[in-house]
C-alpha cells in the first residue's frame, strides 16, 4: 500500500448526517467532482469505506 488513491465527491452533501460531512471534509474534499490525492494507507482507507456511497476512489501509480 504505498501508491497514491485519487478520492472523487460524486454526491452532494445535503441532507447526509454530520458524521459524513466531517468524513469527506477529513479526507480534504471541498467540492463536487474535485478530486483529491492521498497516500494509500488503512486510515483513509477506513474513511472512504464509511462514505463509499458518496465517493469514488481509484488507485493512482507511483511516478517519479
């Protein structure tokens, strides 16, 4: 697990509880179809899991 995942907002966040806000916002999404990069780990891994109804993950490769 050392790539990088791409985390896309799909959904809006309205009428969603604040446990999901405070998720997508924990994982530095601001908007709708902004994707955000992060490294692979099981944290943001659990987060996206918690929202995965909201979001769309893809697996980036490493470049250098």
């Amino acid at each position: 697990m050392s790539g990088k995942l791409r985390i896309t907002l799909l959904r809006g966040l309205s009428g969603r509880t604040a446990y999901h806000r405070k998720v997508v916002r924990g994982l530095g999404i601001t908007r709708l179809n902004r994707p955000v990069v992060r490294l692979d780990t099981p944290e943001i891994r659990g987060m996206v899991e918690k929202v995965k109804f909201l979001v769309r993950m893809e697996e980036v490769g490493e470049t250098s």
